[in-house]
C-alpha cells in the first residue's frame, strides 16, 4: 500500500468517526428538544394507562385476577361483541360514504371544493349532544321520517328506527363521516392527475386507471381514516346511549355503569384494559393485512 493510499484510508476513518460523532451529537440536541413533549407524554398517556393496569388487578384483598375472570360473564362478552360489531358496521359505511365524496372532492373544479369542504365540516360547528338529540326527534316513531314516509304512502306503521343499533348505527355514522373524509382527501388532493393521464395513454381505461393507480395511492389516506374512525367508534359513549334506548350496551357504557353505578374501579379499570389490547392486535392485524407500509414506500 502506498503513502497516498494510507493516508487516504486514515482520512477516511477520520471523516466517518467525525460524522458518526457530528450524528450522535445532533440526536443528543434533538432528544433535549423533544424532551419536554416526551415528559408531558409520558405524564398524560403513559401514567394513566399504567395506573390503569395497576387498578385492574387490585381488589379489596390486594392482587387478584377476578376483574378479568369476570369478562366471561355473558353479559360482558354480548357487549364486548356489541361494540366491535357497531364499529366495524359504522366504519364500513363511512367507507361507502365517504370515498366517492372524498374522490368527488378531489377531482371537482378548484371554486366549488370550498363548498363541499364546508358541507363536510358543518357537523364540527354543531355540539355532538345536539347532533344526536336531532337525529333522535328525526327518527323516533312520530318523528320526521317516519310522517314524511306515512304521509307518501310508502309505510302503512312507524318504522323501528331509533333505540335499537340501526338507530345507533345511522347516527354515529354521521358523526364519524368527516374524520374519514378529511384524511381521505388530503390523500387523494396529493395524487398527481398527470399519473391518471399517463395511465390512459398507456391504453388503460378510466377504471384500470382507478384501480391500479389512483386506489394504492389513497389507500394511506383511506387506512388512516379507517383506524381513526374504527377507534374512535371504540369509545363512542353519548350517541348510543341516547339512540341505543339503553338497548345498545357498548363497552364505554359498561365502564360507566362499573364506575358510576358500583363504585368498581378495578372492573372498570380491566374494561378499560381489555379494550385496549384487543384494539391494538385488531390495529396490528389491519397494519399487516392491508401492508400498510408498503403502501408508504417503507420496506
């Protein structure tokens, strides 16, 4: 090896042991920046969820597991069922809602997406107590709906549309509609129409083109709204105690009876933790069913 060569070499181990340090040092910064937000995290999210796990294996004796034994109770697995049952329903009718509205939104002329924008976040400017007690009056059985289908004709007897999970479907429904559609849009506004053009000169037609290259597109958008309704439908608590009629137990609503009803923190509190679980393996597995990741350029 000559001179040159050697001294090249030691260069360059110079160099990479500067950067490597120059790298260290710049996530040492970074983790002090960051360091305040990681704090408040750890307070309001991690804590509480910890003291959760503590309160759900404590009973009058000290450690026991009669919390979650209880789950077996027929009463706890029927509502269990109930709430993964409404969510799945409720997110999979603000899928057929919401993706033709987003993808009408997305290739609308420039001047009217303001319109359709505003008709989508019109239910944020309306309490949620007041949007539920609305479709309540709308639905019940002297309601609008039922007198509106009475009076064309169409229904000789009210419709059971309230107070019952079809009830409680249709108003959480339109409550969880915009948080699909907003996410779904701002995916699909990034996709550039020019690919759709390219497709169609390449001799596909205007649904091969949908299918093979406006769909994978806006699936991180659409999974993103996916996983944002489907858990916020987990906890939903006011729409269905309201238009369920007390027929329609949700698990948010058995965590409340424990707490305001028995005083039973510890059964609450392994509600509360069972819940969790299972929505992070449900979360997990639409991750690896959908690949996700692949989806958003990650290996």
């Amino acid at each position: 090896m000559t001179t040159a060569a050697a001294w090249a070499e030691v260069g360059g181990a110079v160099n990479a042991e500067a950067l490597r340090m120059q790298a260290a040092a710049e996530n040492r910064r970074v983790l002090a920046l960051a360091s305040p937000g990681l704090i408040l995290i750890a307070l309001v999210l991690f804590l509480p969820m910890g003291w959760l796990f503590f309160l759900s294996f404590t009973g009058d004796s000290g450690f026991t597991l009669e919390h979650y034994r209880r789950m077996a109770h027929p009463a706890y697995r029927k509502t269990f069922t109930t709430t993964f049952e409404i969510s799945f329903i409720v997110t999979a009718a603000c899928v057929a809602l919401g993706y033709p509205l987003a993808y009408l939104m997305s290739q609308i002329a420039e001047r009217a997406r303001p319109f359709l924008l505003a008709c989508v976040l019109l239910p944020f400017w309306t309490s949620l107590l007041v949007r539920t007690y609305a479709w309540l009056v709308l639905l019940q059985r002297r309601g609008v709906i039922n007198d509106w289908l009475i009076d064309l004709g169409l229904i000789d007897e009210p419709l059971r549309i309230v107070h019952n999970m079809t009830g409680t479907v249709i108003g959480m429904t339109h409550i969880m509609l915009p948080f699909l559609v907003l996410p779904l849009y701002a995916s699909m506004k990034a996709i550039d129409r020019d690919l759709m053009k390219a497709a169609s000169n390449c001799g596909a037609t205007p649904v091969q083109a949908f299918r093979q290259v406006f769909l994978p597109l806006s699936l991180p958008g659409l999974f993103a709204g996916v996983v944002l309704v489907f858990v916020l439908c987990l906890g939903f608590y006011v729409t269905p105690a309201v238009l369920g009629g007390g027929r329609v137990v949700m698990w948010a609503m058995q965590i409340e009876s424990n707490v305001a009803l028995y005083a039973n923190w510890g059964a609450a509190s392994a509600l509360g933790v069972a819940l969790l679980i299972v929505t992070l393996a449900i979360l997990w597995g639409m991750t690896r069913l959908f690949r996700i990741d692949h989806h958003l350029g990650r290996s």
